[in-house]
C-alpha cells in the first residue's frame, strides 16, 4: 500500500465483506480520507447525521478492519464537510495512544498468566527498583502486549512528569536506519537513552540483526545504569533466540522472566464474557462456552470473534446463536488471525519436497528428507503457538531436536536467500491450501 487512497480502497474491501452493500453505499459512498496519522486515520463525510451514525455503529468495526491491516490500535476522527482540525501532538505531555485500552483493571488473570501479571503490577507500582528489566514472553495474542501498556498506564497516571518510550523490535531497526539515513543518529539516541521507562514490544525482532543489537546494547546499558525501568516482550525466552547477541541475552536473563501460557479454558470464558460485557453484549453460558471451547490458544481471536457477534447484532439485527457464531469464528479465521494446523504445516512441507508426511515423521535420514523436517519444525514455531516440546512430538522428536532444527533454519536464512524463498514458498501454500485450517 503505497498511498493514502490505497489504503482506504483496501478498508472498504475489508469493510465489505463485514457490512451489507445497503450499508456500505448508504453510509460510505460519499466518505474520503484526509489523513492516516501514526495512530489516528482521519475521514470526512458530507452530514452531522452520517458523522453520527459512522461514529456510534460503524466506528468499531473500521478500528477493527485497520488493527487487522496494520496489527496496531488506531483511532478515528470524523469530519464534516469542510470541518479543519488540529493535529493532537503525542508525547511528554500524555500517555501513548498504545495505552488507551490496556489497563490492569480490564486484564483477566488465569492460572496461565498469573505470575506475569503480579510481576507486571509489581513494576507498574515500583519502577526500576526491583524486576529490571521485566521480560515476558510468549506466543502471539496471549496478552503481552497488554501488561506492557498497563505498566505504562499505571506508571504514567502515577508519574505524570515521568518519560515514558514504546516501541517495537522492528520499528527500532527502522527508526535507527532512517536516522543514519539523514544524519539524525544523535537526535535518535537521545530519543531513546533518556527515558524513565522503556517499553520494548516484540525484541525478537531485532536478533540477527547486528547494527540494531549493537544500538539496542548501548541504549539498553544507558536506560539501566541510570536506574531506569525496562519492560521487554517476545515471543519466545531469549535463550530460544539463536541469533541473539550474547551481551543483549546476559542483560535479559539477568532481570525477571515471566512467561504467559494460552488460558485454559475457565480463563477463556472470563475473557469471553468480560469483552462481551464492555460491549454491552449479553450472551448466555453455553454460547461462552461454545465460544471458548472453540477459541483455544489466542486471546486476540477471543476479543475478535465477540467484536463480530456484536456487529452482527448491531448492523445486521442477528440474533446469537450457535450458528452467528460459527460464521464469526469463520470472519475471524479468514481475515488471517488463525492458528494454522500442524498436520497442514507438515502436508505442505512434505509435499514441497514430493515427500510424504510419514516420510518426515519416520527415520529417514536422506538429504531431502532431512531438510523438510527443519522446516517444518521451524514453521511450527513460527506459525502455531505449540511448545518445543510439542512441536518434537508432532515429528516424534524432542526439544532438542527441534530446537536445533529452528536454529539450522534461521542461520541458513540469514546466509541463503534461496532458503527465504523456499521458507516463504511454503507458507503462503499453508496459508492457501484450506484456509489455514
């Protein structure tokens, strides 16, 4: 998406495919975009009255479709005709837009993620003077994200004058090159070594790469030695991180791991039942349960299906049942936020390489043979939330096994673009081959 317009043409298509044609010519056919800040996309329609209705039915669904694009929160200012606005500044002065949602009040607690969140309210309530740095981890849409802004939505409604910095691995990568690019790397490490708290999502990120690890070194060792807080997320512990320089892993290892795990299945429910309550949704137990008994491994696709009962309910006057349901798990499932099936991920691997999946399960030790398995040990962990443990067992390997198998992948990546095409050939067949089912 190469342009403003480009993104809104793609927003409608998400769009439709969520609302009925009535809707989208009734309500939209006169909307244009006037801006998409780093966190707010701004449109103008023609009537108070379509400000109104986009702004009390649809406003949550564009949020949705944009999350969907751009796995960010945004939100929507709505103009009127020729209505000006000004341009909301972010920084000192208020928390980071990340913030708004994510509290410790609206964080459902489970023996899963018990222990993360006691940690997590434990720096929120005495930054930088116990658990420095805090480093939770964990698979995707599990809640990570969501205790690294309530820390810094605590730590800010407390300490209002405190400097408070978010971002992710790769975006620090991005920041830093564009700095180089334009001369600007003093202004970029002031940016970030004098912080009062230094919220780092997705640092897996930056491994491998050896310009950021060294940056991220020096700013990490800047922000510590002066006693200040950091809070690290990741999706797997920095000892799974093969790439990952061995001074970065020291300094992580060196505060308070916490790990999150899926919820089981009371959790599920809670969380089920808490979203749809904020909602105003009101939905009988065996519909959460149904719910929660389909959603099993990632809270993102919990909140996502219940957003779409609720538009359903909204927009298209549905009633809940146990088939809305199905079709909303569906929604959420096409729109690309599903866990793909081991089998699949094996099947595909297998086939590439016009093998069998018993071929990759058996013993066969042939050159062939032996690379399909490490890909399709590596795709695992890249694509499901299972374990390494789990993930040998899908293979009849262990651990160890597979976790040699990740790093044999990674490093012939890093040194093999033919391997990055291969890694990317199979993917998008998983991806297209049943719907990532």
């Amino acid at each position: 998406m190469n342009s403003l317009e480009d993104i809104w043409n793609v927003l409608m298509q998400s769009l439709s495919e969520k609302l009925t044609p009535t809707a989208l010519s009734t309500w939209f056919s006169d909307c244009r975009p006037v801006e998409l800040e780093e966190y707010r996309l701004v449109i103008r329609t023609s009537t108070q009255f379509k400000k109104k209705i986009i702004s009390e039915r649809f406003a949550s669904i564009i949020k949705d479709s944009l999350s969907e694009l751009f796995s960010s929160d945004f939100e929507i200012l709505i103009l009127v005709g020729e209505e000006d606005y000004l341009k909301e500044e972010v920084g000192d002065d208020g928390p980071l837009p990340e913030m708004a949602g994510y509290t410790f009040d609206n964080f459902i607690v489970g023996n899963s993620n018990k222990f993360a969140h006691a940690a997590a309210k434990a720096v929120a309530e005495n930054p930088g003077k116990n658990y420095n740095p805090l480093f939770i981890f964990g698979n995707s849409g599990l809640g990570k994200t969501h205790l690294l802004m309530a820390i810094g939505h605590d730590i800010h409604e407390s300490y209002p004058k405190k400097n408070i910095s978010y971002i992710k691995g790769d975006d620090f990568t991005n920041e830093m090159v564009k700095a180089i690019r334009e001369g600007k790397t003093l202004e970029f490490r002031a940016k970030y070594r004098n912080v009062d708290l230094f919220l780092v999502d997705d640092i897996q990120f930056i491994a491998g790469k050896q310009s950021t690890q060294e940056e991220f070194f020096h700013t990490f060792n800047s922000i510590y030695e002066a006693g200040n807080q950091i809070v690290i997320t990741s999706d797997r512990p920095p000892k799974e991180m093969s790439l990952l320089d061995d001074r970065l892993r020291t300094r992580f290892e060196g505060g308070l791991m916490a790990d999150i795990a899926p919820p089981d299945l009371e959790t599920r429910m809670a969380i089920a039942r808490n979203k749809a309550t904020r909602l105003g949704l009101l939905l009988p137990d065996e519909i959460i349960e149904y719910i929660a008994s389909k959603i099993t491994a990632n809270v993102r696709q919990l909140e996502g299906v219940i957003k779409r009962l609720t538009a359903y309910r909204e927009i298209l006057n549905d009633e809940i049942t146990r088939a809305s349901v199905d079709r909303a798990i569906d929604d959420v499932t096409r729109n690309g936020t599903d866990i793909p099936n081991p089998d699949n991920i094996i099947r595909e691997t297998a086939k590439y390489y016009s093998l069998t999946p018993e071929d990759l399960k058996g013993n066969n030790r042939s050159r062939d043979t032996a690379m399909a398995r490490h890909i399709a040990i590596y795709l695992m962990r890249q694509l499901t939330n299972l374990s390494l443990n789990d993930i040998g067992k899908e293979l009849g390997r262990n651990h160890t096994t597979a976790l040699n198998s990740i790093r044999r992948i990674e490093d012939m990546m890093r040194n093999d673009s033919e391997m990055t095409v291969i890694i990317r050939d199979i993917t998008s067949n998983i991806t297209t081959s049943s719907g990532t089912a």
